[in-house]
C-alpha cells in the first residue's frame, strides 16, 4: 500500500471519529485548526503553562506584546518610560474597550496586578512576573505608575506576559473564568465556548483596537495524536494545524494542496534530575532498592548523563534535522547566551568511567518521566534518551505521560529525574534563571518553578544582581556567567532546541512563523484577504 494511500485511509477514520464537526460545510470566514494541546482554564492569571498562554492571547491583550521575532512591541501601552530608579511610567491605549462594551482604563490595569499573586489554588503563578511591583498607581485613566521594590529593567518584557482583565466586574474565580462568565478581555476575539477536551470557540471582536481579523469565527480542535492530526487535515475536518510531525514533512510538502510553514523555536527540550533531595523519588540502586544517597548530587555523575546522551544522534534519526543540539537554554542570538559554553560531545566510554569514579560502575536505577503530547517527538525523543542512558548501565523506567498528568505531577516535585521544554519566550534568560534555577524564594518570587531542587548560592547572587541591573551590557554578562555555571555543573542538561512546524491548505490560509510557537488566529491571514 503507498504512503498516500494509507494517509487517506487515516483521514477517512478521522472524518468519522470528528462526526459533526466535518459534517457541517466550513464557512469562507471561518477556521478550524487542529492542535495538539488545549488550554487547561480560561483565567489569564492561573496555570503558567504555554498551551494556556496560546489559547488566551487570542482573547486577552497585554500591555506590551511580542512579534513573531519575539521583539517587544505597543499593544494596550503605547508607551513606557522610566522616571526614576524604582518607577516606571505607561502611557495607554486610548478609546479600547472590554468585549462587555465597558472600557479600558488604568484602573483596570491596577486590578490585574494585584489579582496575580491572589489566584487560588494556583500551580503555576504568574508572580514571577509581576514581583517587583510594589504599588500601582493610577494617575489618570489613561497614566499608570508602577512603583517597584528596586530597578526594574524587565519591567516592560514582563507585562508583555500579563494578560488585562477587567475590573468593572469584580474579583473572580478561576471556575468564572472557565464557564465564560468572566473571559473578558480586549482581544481581537470573543470567548464563545470551551470545555476541556472539547473544542475552543471563538468569535471575531467586531470592536477590536488593532486590525480587523480574517476570521469571523475560529475554531481550536484538540487532536492530541499526531496522525490523527494530520489526517484531519488532509480530509478536510480542519484548514490547518500545529506541531506537524517529522514523517508527515516531506509528503504533506509535496502535496500542492497544503503548504507547510517551518521555523526556528525558542523552545528548548532538556534533562532535569533532582540535586536537592537525598532520596528523589524513582531512583534506586542497582539492587532496586530506594537510594537514601542521590547520586545526582555527584557532579561526575550529571556530566555522565550529559555526555552519554547521543544529541547528534536524536537530532539526526528522531528529528531527522528538524532540531539543533544544545548545551544550554536560549537558541543563539537570545540575550545572555553564553557564547564560550562547550558543547558536549558524546562519549559514552567516557561517561562510564565518570559513573564508576563516582561508585556507580554498576550503575543505579531511575525512573525518567516525560511528556508525551507537549512536543514534537517528545516521546521518542526520551525513549532514545532511555537507550543512551541504558548503554550507560543505568535502568531507566520510562513514564512517558500526557501533559494533562505530567505537568500537574511536575509542579508536586514527583520526579526524580524527568524531560521537558523550555521556551524563551521573551528572547532572553533572566526569566529561566528567576523561575527555574533560583533557589525558592517566596518572598521575592523567585524560584516558582524550580522542580528539580537547584540550589547554588553563587548562581542566586547572579541572577539577583542581574534582574536589578538597568545597563544592558552589564546585565547581559551577569545573565552570561549564571549561564555557565548552571550548565556547566549540570545542573540541567540540555538536549536540543525544536523547529517548529505548521501546515495548513494552500488555498485557504498563510502564515508567518512565530519562534514562541504560539498559534494565534490573528496572525493566520486568509488567501487573497
């Protein structure tokens, strides 16, 4: 049977599990689009996870925003100054309106700030974004003041991560948020409906600030596997789809029917094992007993798992080239890279003789979890980690999940030792430093993310110095140097930074790549609109 003929026969078995959906016709002005993920809530401040993020941009607006370079760029502010050490100044969006009708002023920019760290129940805070702001003040409905604890360089990339809410209807609950009551935002689209695991509807804000979208109607399907993904869209159920697997690429390529729409991604896929606890859960000796020595504690043995990972290999045979190696977290050009960090080179032989110096020649045991339907090969990709760290003789016990456990798990510390992504979404560092290597630090936000128990005095120095640091070639040294020392020690290991990957019909839709691989409705244009 060829290649074509088994994708039809796929798409035919997706045109009836989608029933209703590809039954009614597609109307010229109305989009549906597969995706591989969906949003978990429909509150802008709760649950920090990109899946999350994507889906509310197309309802919220933010005071500054990112291009599909990830430049910063005007959306609710049209400007921003700083009047001294501790204030910032924001001039804005004159004549907007909340999709209620009622209008955006400063109050309701002060509201949204101080709602942020008083989400209930949150897992993942946008705290780290907003905590430096000590007050806001309204100085008048189109003039906002934020006063902050010290210098506040980020100030502006930080709020382009804070979506607006309204304040005319009062405090509101995450459940408010997920029924539509209170998905009010400016955006260029409406909240229509959304239930988890059903589709996410939304129709085109007619009063929109910003230029008039293409799409009367969009509608986001959740289509978690990836044949069925693309299966939908060679039947027609949908016009256009995200995260396009590796071996669908050169077929949907050659097809003059679909065109496909390829970019470099902030996102970077790494190895997180936990250095903090003496007895991380999943690792055991080579007996199978629980360890109450971690030896990820050991630096020899986190180089081992470094340089026993076959980067080339992975990007080679499971990316087929559609990734790059890495050995830190931001793709080059990013701000704080640090350019004189080695790249690992494989070498396993090397690797066991690290993990016998460190007395594990016999190896130890580990259960590495990963999730399964976040990116694309994710799965795979840990399998062949699997493999590596196996020729390494560790015993790898893989727990490959669906993001709906992983992440949740992930945010409980539940991992001894696990993979996944990374994205600088906001073309530097400093936020992966704060978030995700800083040891917690409540009080000042920092912190929020780290899983996997990072904890060095020196690097926490850097990383405090450097978000208080307003001179941009000062700063970006300090960001450098916390860098090295965090991949230098291992204390995450990198593995590669993605392409990411759209397609979608021909006739009917065009887009322009976004590195953040965010799918915004706005940003896919119509044929001949």
């Amino acid at each position: 049977m060829s290649q074509r003929i088994k994708m039809a026969a796929s798409a035919l078995s997706v045109v009836a599990a989608l029933g209703a959906f590809v039954a009614q016709p597609v109307l010229a002005q109305e989009i549906k689009i597969g995706m591989q993920g969906e949003p978990g809530t429909m509150d802008p401040q709760f649950n920090l996870l990109g899946t999350n993020t994507s889906a509310l941009r197309n309802i919220y607006d933010t005071l500054s925003s990112r291009d599909q370079n990830l430049q910063l760029v005007p959306s609710l502010a049209l400007s921003w100054r700083v009047v001294d050490e501790t204030t910032w100044e924001y001039k804005l969006r004159p004549n907007v309106k909340f999709h209620d009708g009622s209008p955006f002023t400063a109050a309701d920019v002060k509201f949204t700030i101080e709602r942020v760290p008083n989400v209930p129940g949150n897992p993942n805070s946008y705290l780290v974004y907003v905590n430096q702001i000590k007050q806001v003040h309204v100085i008048d409905p189109l003039t906002v003041h934020f006063k902050t604890d010290g210098p506040a360089p980020l100030l502006p990339t930080n709020l382009s991560n804070i979506f607006i809410i309204s304040s005319a209807k009062g405090v509101q609950s995450p459940a408010d948020f997920n029924s539509g009551k209170a998905a009010i935002g400016t955006g260029p689209y409406k909240f229509s409906s959304w239930q988890p695991g059903s589709p996410f509807v939304l129709e085109r804000n007619e009063q929109y600030w910003g230029a008039k979208p293409d799409w009367a109607k969009v509608t986001f399907m959740p289509i978690t596997r990836d044949a069925s993904r693309v299966a939908a869209l060679l039947s027609g159920a949908v016009d256009f789809i995200n995260v396009v697997p590796i071996a669908d690429l050169e077929n949907l390529s050659k097809d003059k029917r679909f065109k496909v729409f390829a970019g470099d991604s902030a996102y970077t896929y790494m190895m997180f094992p936990d250095v903090g606890r003496d007895d991380p859960p999943g690792v055991t000796d080579e007996t199978g007993k629980p360890v109450t020595k971690n030896p990820f504690k050991d630096a020899r043995v986190r180089e081992a798992f470094s340089i026993g990972m076959n980067r080339p290999g992975i990007v080679e045979r499971i990316m087929e080239g559609r990734a790059t190696v890495a050995n830190q977290v931001l793709p080059k050009g990013f701000f704080g890279r640090a350019e004189k960090l080695a790249m690992p080179a494989y070498d396993a032989d090397k690797a066991r003789k690290l993990l016998a110096d460190a007395g594990y020649g016999k190896g130890f045991g580990v259960q590495l979890a990963c999730p399964n339907d976040r990116f694309i090969n994710d799965a795979k990709i840990c399998e062949a980690v699997a493999q590596n760290l196996a020729r390494l003789n560790i015993k790898v016990e893989l727990q490959s999940q669906p993001r709906a456990v992983f992440f949740p798990a992930r945010a409980k510390n539940a991992f001894g030792l696990h993979m996944a992504g990374w994205g600088s979404l906001t073309g530097e560092g400093i936020y992966f430093l704060q978030a995700q290597v800083h040891t917690p630090n409540k009080e000042l936000g920092l912190g929020a993310i780290n899983t996997n128990g990072v904890g060095e005095p020196d690097i926490d120095q850097l990383i405090q110095r450097a978000r208080r640091t307003l001179d941009d070639k000062q700063r970006d040294a300090l960001i450098q140097d916390a860098m090295t020392k965090t991949f230098e020690r291992n204390l995450i290991i990198p593995a590669l930074t993605f392409q990411t990957i759209w397609a979608g019909r021909a006739d009917k839709v065009d887009f322009k790549t976004r590195a953040d691989e965010e799918t915004l409705a706005i940003e896919i244009k119509r044929v001949g609109s």
